[in-house]
C-alpha cells in the first residue's frame, strides 16, 4: 500500500510549486488530477490552459510518480448520451506520460434534471462501454462514490448499489471518505458494505459540513475506517484534503507554511498507514 496526495488540493498554486511541495514534503507518488471545467464545477484549475506535454514534463522533472489519474468529470450534458463522460484530456495525458498508472479514478455519472432507475439501467451499459479500453492502461479502473447534488440525477450513492455495479463489472471502487460523510452515511459501515471492492481511497476528514479537511482535525474516525480495509486489496490511499487550518485558508500561507503542513500531514498519514 502506497500514500499519495491529490494534486488539485493546491489548485490555487503554480503546478510546479505543487509538485515541489509534494516532493519537499516527503511525498513519492501523487494523484494527477486532469483540468476539467462543467459551468460553475471546476477542478485542477491550475492546468488551464497548460500544454499536457508541460505538465508531463514537470511532473518527470520533480521526480515525483504518478501512481493514479483523476479523470475528475462525470456530468453528462445529455441524460441519454455519454459524450463528454470521459476527460477529452485524457488519452493525450496517457501517451505523453511514458508509463502506465497502476490506478484511474472515474466519477460516478450525474446528469442535470431527475431520471428514474431506468435511465441508469440503460445509460451504465454505455459507460462500462467507454470505460473499457482503459484497462489496457492501468491495472485498476476505480468508480469514486458521489453525493447528491441538487438538480442531478447522481445513481450509485449508497454503499449497497455501488458494490453491486462494481463486483459484477470488474470495477474497483475509490471510496472517497467525504463524499459519505456529507451524505450521512457511516464510513466504516460503508467499508464493511463494500468489504474486497475498495482499490483506493481519497482520505480527508470532515466537520460540519466542511469538506474535505485536514486528516485528524475532523469527526471521522479515519483510524477505525482504515482498519477495516483489506491491505491485500487496497492498494493506496490518497490524501485529498485542504492543508488549512480551523481558523486560515491554506490560499493565505505562504510556502514554507503549506510545507509544514504538508510534512505532519504526511506524518499523521504514516501513523494511521504505516511506512509504505
């Protein structure tokens, strides 16, 4: 098992100053988290308009492994077509990269307005579809669980339909710690629903109705979570978390204070995990 961290937590920053943090940090592998932009979502801003041959060459520069991509979309424009499920990025992303990720992170599809289970029974044959060449890619292809969200049909969202989508599929799950608590729904009892499905997870934890926090500094009990986890399955643990504190936005640190951040962050990572 391996420990990782999201690139697009320092979405905010030059890419090459994430990754040099990262790497100062201690940090060996990382989640590549592609641009992706849907009206008012947006994820990895920090690579608009970055040539991909640049990013890959920074990425090779720090020294820094890309053990799992985050395709980071999942919103279908048309409920009844599955254009635009995949990141248009990411097949370039792939050939420039020189190495194949063990791990791929997909979102669970959301389409705007309110479909019943049959358009998921018929729409999931065409995403298994689009999704299959990619397992010549890596050695895992991942499904992330999602929450609802207002104005979406979002399928999947209980720990039960996703073990019972993945399991027949050939799909790993990437439990995302957050997305479950927002919902409500007991991380630990979520892992032993999804016990010998989850490949990978983005840990983070979360307090009243914030997001996404730093590991240790929330309500989870992230040490009972992990402990239920198969290691012979769950093969890295990706820390998708803000490095802010209770009281000042990481967007208002400096570097070296994002660094020490980053250093006992890593630490608490090696204590819950152990050294991988």
């Amino acid at each position: 098992m391996r420990i990782s961290f999201a690139t697009a937590n320092f979405f905010f920053l030059p890419f090459d100053e994430t990754l040099e943090i990262i790497a100062e940090a201690g940090f060996q592998n990382i989640e590549l988290d592609l641009f992706w932009e849907w009206n008012y979502w947006v994820m990895a801003q920090h690579l608009r308009d970055i040539p991909i041959s640049k990013v890959i060459q920074s990425v090779h520069r720090s020294g820094l492994k890309v053990a799992s991509i985050h395709d980071g979309g999942g919103v279908l424009n048309d409920h009844n077509s599955v254009a635009g499920y995949v990141n248009p990025q990411l097949d370039e992303y792939l050939n420039l990269l020189g190495y194949a990720p063990e791990y791929m992170v997909f979102h669970t599809p959301h389409t705007p307005g309110s479909w019943g289970a049959n358009w998921w029974d018929n729409i999931s044959r065409n995403i298994l579809r689009v999704l299959e060449p990619y397992r010549a890619f890596c050695r895992y292809l991942t499904l992330e669980n999602m929450p609802h969200f207002d104005g979406f049909t979002v399928p999947l969202t209980t720990p039960e339909e996703l073990r019972a989508f993945v399991t027949p599929n050939r799909l790993g799950v990437n439990l995302d710690t957050t997305h479950y608590a927002h919902m409500g729904v007991d991380i630990k009892e979520a892992a032993c629903v999804l016990d010998g499905t989850i490949r990978s997870v983005h840990l983070s934890d979360y307090a009243s109705d914030r997001a996404h926090i730093f590991v240790g500094e929330g309500e989870l009990d992230l040490a009972g979570f992990l402990s239920l986890l198969d290691p012979a399955i769950l093969g890295i643990v990706t820390l998708e978390c803000s490095v802010s504190t209770a009281d000042r936005s990481d967007m208002q640190m400096s570097h070296d204070e994002i660094l020490n951040r980053m250093k006992l962050l890593r630490a608490k990572a090696v204590s819950l995990l152990g050294e991988l």
